[in-house]
C-alpha cells in the first residue's frame, strides 16, 4: 500500500524550540551568505535540471526572497538583507524564464509559481508602485478568457493574487476580477463518474487531477481563501461538492484515508506528499468553514494515513517532503484544537532537521527554494513553534 521506499523512520529526538529556532537561523544565514546579485543562488542537484540562477517563486529566487524577508518580518530571525535593488532584474528575468520554459501558449497566462505575477507580488510587499500593482492586474486579467489551468499555471493562482492584493492596496478591482474568475472557475465543475471536478488542461493533455498544485484542491484553495467574497449560493455550492469529490475519490484502509494523484479511475498510486495525495488534501480542506461529521473524519483519517507512512525520504521540503506533510497535521491541530496533531507536527519537524543538516553536509551548502528547498522548511518550523500554520504563498504572502 504505502511504497515504503519513499518514507523513513522519525527521529526519537524529543521537540525542542531552541533546535527549531537555530535550524531556522542557520537556513537563512546560509541562504543570505550564497546570495548573489548577478546570479542569484545556485542550482541543487535534485531540482531537475534546474539551471543556476532560477528566478521563480516556485523552485527560485523570488521565493527564496520573500521567505527571508517575510521570516525577518514576522520575528522568527534577525537575518535581514535588502533585496530591493535586485527586484527589476529579478522581474525580467522572470518574464525571460517563463517564456522559455514554459510549454506552448503558457507564457500567456498570469503564473503565480512560475511567471512574472508571484515576482512582482514579491516587490508590492518590498518596494510597492503602482506600475508593479498594475503588471499584476494585466497578468490576472489575463487568465479570464484562458484555460483554467490550475494554481501554478492559471486561473486559481490569480485569484490568490487577487486576495492577497486586495490585503495590500485595499483597491476594489481586486475583489471584482476575483469574482469574475470565481464565477467562470465554479461554472466548469463537472459531474462525472468520480463526483464533482474539473477536468484540467495540463501539459498537452485532459485529466482530472485531486492535489493542491494542479488539481482539484488547488481549484478549490482560492475559493477558501476568498471565501467572503463569494455569494451565499456559491458557499452553498462549495459546501456542497466538496465533500462529495473527496468521498468519491477516497481510498480506505485501516491506517487512514488517502487519494491518489489522479481521479478514482486509474491504478492505485500510492504518493503521499503535498503536492499528491493525503497530506495535501488535508492541508486544503482542514481551512473549509463548513464541517460535517462525515467530511471531519475523511479529514482526520488523511492525518492518520499522512503520520502512519511517515517522514518523506526525498527530504525535508514542502511541495514533496516531510515539512509540506506536517503542515497536514498543524491544520489538523487548528481545526480541532486537539493537541496531538500539534505533537506530530513537531515530531516531523525534528526529523526534518535531520535531513536538512545531513542534506547540507552532503552538498556543501542548502537548496535554496521556498516550495522544494531549505527556506520553506525554516517557516514550516517556526508554524511549529507558533502552533499557528500559515502555508506560504497560499495563506500568507
């Protein structure tokens, strides 16, 4: 059932804050001291072929600036440095990646994670224009008459921007082009075999993927996060679909629920990380306002599937390591004020300290990205120590 190559043991090391709050530390002097203002930050073998000097927020500098500047503003580390003057080059290099990476026709949408829009997201919080607020408006706007895509690529991460604009400019036009996406993105939830879902347009191909980077939650995450802005009957709506897909998708076994990357009409695919599988589904919806007793307990049981398979060999990242599943357990904690989620929250985090040292050691220096490297790790640990999660680039930018 769970492919064990893919999990480890935990660690036996008790929680301690201090080891926490010196992890964090040690990421971010680290990330600062390989900083480069031509460069940016070397690639990490395991990044795919990642060239050095990415300029995404997804795998590259932009995230890595935002983590580093968004840690020191909250208080979880001293480490400070301005990054403003590399911002223009930062933004344009972007765009040059986007357009070059990217598959056919996907340039043309406003990209949270891989495009120019999280970039300049990234300058309304360092050094805010009007210039920059109205690049992120184009780049949202643009997504209207495209495919939907899915949060990395389209339509569900310009509504995030949306949201998160609307925080920093408190300018209206946010919440009406949040609406007019919402409204097109609830119009194409489909009936299908497998419950309610969108069938993406991914990569060259139609499918109907579940997980919170290019499926389902991931539709679904800006809906939550701009849940006041939407209508009583679109509340209704959500309410009601959402349980419905997660049921009709479900795998049941006695260590817990999970749901495969795909719909429920494929072999059995045991992933279980956030990007696919349990862990992610639970960090999406442990944030919905509505709860049934049967929708609550799909939600505990994908905890119990997410700590029964364990820390994730491929390191200690969020998009596919052990800090993105236990944020599954901090929202569990927040959700149902049970303190045992929050205990296993910081078991994981300690071994994730674990494997990025080792990792370090291995390598010579840290891997430098927010959702697949180091620094995302640093604010999924100081959410341990607060007890209060906040999945970056969704709940907090």
């Amino acid at each position: 059932m769970i492919t064990f190559g893919r999990h480890r043991p935990l660690v036996q090391t008790p929680w301690e804050e201090s080891a926490a709050r010196i992890a964090i530390d040690d990421i971010a002097v680290d990330a600062v001291a390989q900083f480069d203002p031509d460069t940016f930050w070397p690639a990490h073998p395991s990044d795919d072929g990642t060239q050095d000097g990415d300029p995404s927020f997804y795998k590259g500098a932009a995230g890595v600036i935002w983590a580093l500047d968004y840690l020191h503003r909250i208080g979880a580390t001293r480490v400070a440095k301005d990054f403003r003057p590399v911002l223009p080059k930062l933004i344009e290099r972007t765009v040059v990646d986007h357009e070059a990476s990217s598959p056919p026709d996907y340039e043309k949408h406003g990209s949270l994670l891989r495009g120019d829009m999280g970039a300049a997201l990234l300058a309304m919080r360092l050094a805010p224009t009007s210039d920059i607020a109205e690049l992120i408006y184009r780049r949202a706007e643009a997504n209207n008459e495209l495919p939907i895509r899915e949060l990395m690529w389209g339509m569900p991460g310009s509504m995030i921007a949306a949201v998160h604009m609307a925080e920093m400019t408190g300018e209206a036009r946010w919440r009406s082009l949040f609406e007019i996406q919402a409204a097109r993105l609830l119009s194409e939830v489909e009936d299908t075999p497998q419950g309610p879902l969108w069938t993406q347009d991914l990569y060259g191909a139609k499918d109907r993927f579940l997980g919170p980077v290019h499926g389902f939650a991931g539709n679904v995450i800006p809906l939550l996060l701009g849940w006041h802005w939407l209508s009583a009957a679109q509340q209704a709506h959500v309410a009601d679909f959402v349980p419905k897909a997660l049921e009709a998708n479900a795998w049941r076994y006695d260590i817990g629920t999970t749901w495969g990357p795909r719909s429920k009409r494929e072999k059995r695919l045991f992933i279980c990380q956030h990007c696919h599988g349990a862990p992610g589904m639970v960090t999406t919806f442990a944030d919905a306002p509505f709860a049934t007793p049967d929708f609550d307990t799909m939600l505990l049981d994908g905890g119990r599937f997410t700590w029964s398979a364990g820390p994730l060999t491929k390191g200690s990242n969020l998009c596919h390591g052990t800090g993105g599943n236990g944020y599954a357990f901090l929202k569990l904690y927040r959700r149902t004020k049970d303190p045992i989620w929050l205990d296993r929250a910081r078991q994981f985090a300690m071994t994730a300290i674990v494997q990025v040292r080792g990792a370090q050691m291995t390598t010579g220096r840290g891997r430098y990205s927010l959702w697949t490297g180091d620094i995302g790790l640093a604010i999924y640990l100081w959410d341990c120590i607060t007890g209060e999660p906040r999945f970056p680039t969704i709940d907090v930018f």
